[in-house]
C-alpha cells in the first residue's frame, strides 16, 4: 500500500462527548493515578480521546512522512505538475491537514517513547525534528503520535501528563556539542529524500 495512502488510512477523529467538562476531570485524575505507575502509551491516549479534550489524532506514523514526495504521476489530479513543469511534487506532510494544527506529539524510538514535546502548529515543529541533521533528537526517532489539542493550557496538562506517564529524554540534560558543518547537513537531507522518494529515482527526476 502507498505511503500516503496508509497514513490517510490511520487518521481517526474522537468526537467530543456532552458531558465533556466532566470526563475532562475524571481523565486528569485517572492519568495522574496511573502515570506514576508507568502507564502504557495506548491506554493513556485511549483516556486523553474519551475525554473529548482532543481532537484528531495520528498514532505511529512513520517519520518518512516529511521527505516523501507526492508521486503526481500515479494521482488522477496532475494539474499542479502541468502547470509548474520543473518544480518539485509537494512534500507529503504539508498536504496533511492534521499537521497544521496546535497539538502534542512523541517521538518514538521504535516502539518505545523518546520524547514528548508541543506546538502551536504540530507541521513546523516535527519538522525540524525531522529535517534539522543538528538537532538535539534528529537521530534518535523514527516515528511519531501527534494529538491535536486546541486549548493551550489542555496542551500544558496533556504534554505534562505524558512526560509523566512514560520514560522520555525530556529530563535529560544535553551535553555540549560541535555544530555540524553545512555540507553534511546538505549531505544527510539529500540522502534522507532520495530513500524516501525511490519512484523519483527510478524515473530520472
């Protein structure tokens, strides 16, 4: 199956219940209870949705997502690659809607939480997760769950919640570090695209 087509497939969107105020409170009291005791990434996003407190959320999706290219060629709608011959096919994740949005997010080493963070747009800041080769994360993930949260003071409690709830970076103290030098960044950004985009490869773009 399609890259994008796979990650369209995992978009779930949890609906706010009526009495919203009230399972909002019962949720916080039960994460809290239940953080200290290591609680497990799945549970604790099932209690964060059923609270009505967030919105639409991606879980597990590959990092791949932000150097993929949309494959125009194999998409009925061609109309932007006729009308810009030349220019590159959008990057995938700036065609996700979810991604423009305020929420919070995990960094996943394989399966397991490396760092829990958030955002006013969930786009940018992945981003720079993932495409900053100098970045105090970039080697140390590869997928990523990101929780669309509108109220910023729900994003301080959730993000607060997490942190507790699961074993992450997020107390790590970092050590002083040698800048990488320009062309390696280069170097890096052009390998990561090119493994992400093997289509384009193979046609010659």
């Amino acid at each position: 199956m399609r890259l994008d087509k796979s990650i369209s497939l995992r978009i779930q969107t949890c609906r706010a219940a009526s009495t919203v105020a009230r399972r909002a409170s019962g949720t916080w009291g039960a994460a809290r209870s239940l953080g200290g005791s290591g609680l497990r990434a799945g549970v604790l996003n099932q209690l964060l949705a059923q609270s009505g407190i967030l919105g639409q959320y991606a879980r597990m999706w590959p990092r791949d997502v932000f150097y993929r290219r949309l494959d125009l060629a194999r998409r009925s709608n061609v109309r932007t690659e006729k009308a810009h011959p030349g220019r590159p096919a959008p990057l995938l994740f700036r065609t996700i809607e979810l991604l423009a949005k305020p929420g919070v997010y995990i960094l996943y080493r394989g399966d397991v939480p490396y760092y829990v963070g958030q955002a006013k747009k969930l786009r940018s800041r992945l981003w720079r997760h993932a495409c900053v080769p100098d970045g105090r994360y970039f080697n140390h993930w590869n997928f990523f769950s990101a929780f669309v949260t509108e109220d910023r003071d729900h994003r301080n409690q959730v993000e607060s919640i997490l942190i507790a709830a699961m074993p992450t970076a997020n107390s790590m103290k970092p050590l002083k570090k040698t800048a990488l030098p320009r062309e390696v960044i280069k170097m890096v950004r052009q390998i990561q695209h090119a493994q992400a985009n093997p289509f384009l490869e193979s046609r010659g773009d």
